[in-house]
C-alpha cells in the first residue's frame, strides 16, 4: 500500500463524489427512494479513494451520472 498524498484529479474525482452523495441525501430523483442510503454510502466510501487516493471509476460515473454531468448511456 502506497502512503502517497491524493493528485489533483483525484481530489476532484472526490469532490464529485461527495456532490453526489449530497444530492442523494437531498432526494435525487433518479434514484429510488430505497436505494439512496445505501447508494450514498458507497459513494462516500469511494470518495476516501484506494490505498493511494484513486477514486473507484465506477463510483466516479455513478456520480456524474447523479449529477447530470453524464448520460446513462456513456457519452459526455
């Protein structure tokens, strides 16, 4: 495990995510009701980053899809 400090992208790719989990916990609509809670918690966990501060990629779409900035369908 590498005790190196977070990049850049990997601090925005965290901010994106903690914006998703804040959206969630305000009532995001694409969501189901009952899969929010647990949703934002992975994605608070995947905002923490790897051993080195990386961003789960699938968490990292998963948000921006949250937040609109993503289609459903992959493209930007």
């Amino acid at each position: 495990m590498s005790t190196s400090l977070p990049d850049s992208q990997d601090l925005a790719d965290a901010e994106v995510c903690e914006r998703a989990v804040q959206s969630l916990r305000e009532g995001n609509p694409l969501v189901d009701i009952s899969l929010r809670g647990p949703l934002a918690m992975w994605l608070e966990d995947a905002a923490d980053g790897d051993g080195d501060g990386a961003v789960n990629p699938y968490a990292l779409v998963c948000a921006e899809v949250l937040l609109k900035r993503r289609s459903a369908g992959g493209g930007r």
